[in-house]
C-alpha cells in the first residue's frame, strides 16, 4: 500500500487541498466540507467508487447467463443429434435406444443446467475482483484501483496511516483522484462495462449451428423414415399408455348358473 501511495505523491500536488471541489477553477472550496473529518470525506467517496464497481459487476455477469443458456441449448441439440444417430443406426432396436438416449442425455443436461447456475449466483466476484479485472483492460487504471479500495476502506475504518507509513491525505487524494477518474468514464449506465472487452458468443453459436446440421443432415435420404422414427422413440410409449384398456374390477351381482 505504501508503494502505491508513493507513486501517487506527484499526482496529489495538483490536488493541494484535498477537498477542494473539480467543478472548475473558480469553484469556491467547500468549508463546510473541509471540516469534516477526513474518515467522513473517505467513506463518501469509497461508497460511490464501490458503487460504481458493483454495477460494473452486473454488466460484466449479464453475457455470462446469455451465454450459459446459448451452451445448453448447445448441448440439448448435440443429445437430440446423437440419440437420432443412434436409433437411425440400430434399426429395429433404435427408438428403445434412443428413448433411452434422450432421456439420460437431457436428464443430464437439464441437472448441469441447474447446477452451472447455481455455480453462477455463488460466484460473484468481489469488488476488488472485478476493480483487478478493470486494471488489466484499461491501462489508464494501472493499479490505480485496488489501492483507492484499500485506502479508502482504512480512512473510513480509522486506520492511523502514520503508524503504517503512509500519509491520510496524500491517502484521501489517491482516492478522490481515482474516484473523479472513474465518475469520468461511466456509461449511461452508471458503469465502466464499455471499457471491458466483451465476450465472443462466436464459439457458441458455430456450436448450435453444428448441432442444427446434425440434426438435418439425414433429412435428403431418410426424412420419411426419421418421422416414425420419432414417433416410435417419443410418441408411441405415451400411446400405449393412453390406449391402454380399462381393467377397473367388475363390482355388483353376479349372478352363476351350473348345468350339469
């Protein structure tokens, strides 16, 4: 921490008062501002600097969950291609196989589901996470950041700074520096996400895209046949079942007559 207030010290002698307003160079400095205690000025800019960061996160996660769904669309499609293969392979024996097939194969695609969601509401990052994330893509940042985090979390909590080797108000204007800094780039939005590299769906969708043909390729040359096909892997069972007579007990009197 010591090291990153260093390497801010020449940046602070453009900010002289520390609590001095950027509105412009006539902005009058805000005595009532000035007077407050330098753990009360830190925590009010942390909070917005954190709440920048939080919606940075959200806009960050968001195409995770698009591209979730697009995979196990992906994968459902390469369970119905497969099973198709399977009951156009084996003759006779291919609907019961591949009633089979779809049912372990969308059975464990519906649990992977669940669980790669689950496994997504659990893992969101934390703030200096995702404020690392941001350093990596934005060179302005550098490590600007996390040590605007850390300073402002120990002026808001009281951490004498002169104990540890570090000045409080060259601290304060690291982080009043940093936070005008990002206030700057905000989106609409409120938040830092157009400085983020967003993520490809390219793989994904060449994926569906793969298991779409797998499913229509065997149309040209056995397209009638694939009907009953699925009709006997999927509909048949529930037919059977539907049609099957009722064997409820006969109940009343009954009357029976011997002839000898």
């Amino acid at each position: 921490m010591t090291e990153d207030l260093d390497s801010t010290s020449e940046a602070s002698d453009d900010l002289p008062d520390a609590d001095r307003d950027d509105d412009g160079p006539h902005a009058e400095p805000d005595e009532s501002v000035a007077t407050e205690p330098i753990a009360v000025r830190a925590g009010r800019e942390l909070t917005a600097l954190e709440a920048v960061l939080r919606k940075t996160r959200r806009r960050m996660r968001a195409p995770l969950l698009v591209e979730g769904f697009a995979w196990l669309i992906a994968t459902a499609g390469a369970v119905l291609g497969t099973a198709q293969f399977l009951g156009l392979a084996l003759g006779p024996r291919g609907p019961s196989v591949m009633r089979i097939a779809l049912a372990v194969g969308l059975g464990a695609t519906a649990l992977g589901g669940v669980l790669a969601l689950i496994g997504y509401v659990r893992s969101a990052p934390s703030i200096d996470a995702v404020a690392r994330h941001l350093q990596r893509q934005v060179a302005e940042f550098r490590s600007d950041l996390v040590a605007a985090l850390q300073f402002g979390r120990a002026l808001r909590d009281g951490v004498d700074g002169q104990t540890q080797g570090w000045s409080p108000e060259l601290a304060y204007a690291h982080l009043r520096r940093t936070t005008r800094a990002v206030l700057g780039r905000v989106d609409g939005g409120g938040t830092l996400g157009g400085l983020v590299e967003p993520r490809s769906l390219t793989p994904t969708l060449l994926a569906i895209g793969g298991c779409l043909a797998l499913l229509l390729a065997p149309m040209p040359f056995v397209g009638g046949k694939l009907g009953k096909l699925w009709t006997a892997a999927v509909f048949a069972p529930i037919s059977k079942v539907s049609d099957k007579p009722d064997q409820r007990p006969l109940v009343g009197d009954i009357d029976l007559v011997f002839s000898y």
